[in-house]
C-alpha cells in the first residue's frame, strides 16, 4: 500500500493522488476539485520530492 498523504503545513495534509499542480513560488497547493492549499517553505520541499516519486513509480 503506497502512502498518498504528506503534510505541507503544520495545519495540512494532502493526498498526493488530489494534488492538481504546485506552484513552489507561492507555495500553494491546487487540488483537483479547486481547493487551495498552502504549504509551508520548509514541508513544500517534501511535496515536491513525493511528488517526484509518485511519478517514478
């Protein structure tokens, strides 16, 4: 079973499988239903690393 949630922030986590696209300037998170998200500097990086796998696999 893969893990499809991270924390972006201290008050989110998401699923890696809703996750629509990131914008890492603004460090906001668009999910596929329009919801905004927003991660903080430090957890963005780990969505993007997850990101990154989610799609090697």
């Amino acid at each position: 079973m893969k893990a499809s949630f991270i924390r972006c922030h201290n008050s989110f986590v998401v699923n890696i499988d809703n996750i629509q696209e990131v914008d890492f300037k603004n460090k906001e998170i668009l999910m596929k239903n329009g919801e905004i998200c927003y991660g903080s500097a430090r957890m963005i990086k780990a969505v993007q690393k997850k990101l990154e796998m989610n799609d090697s696999e």
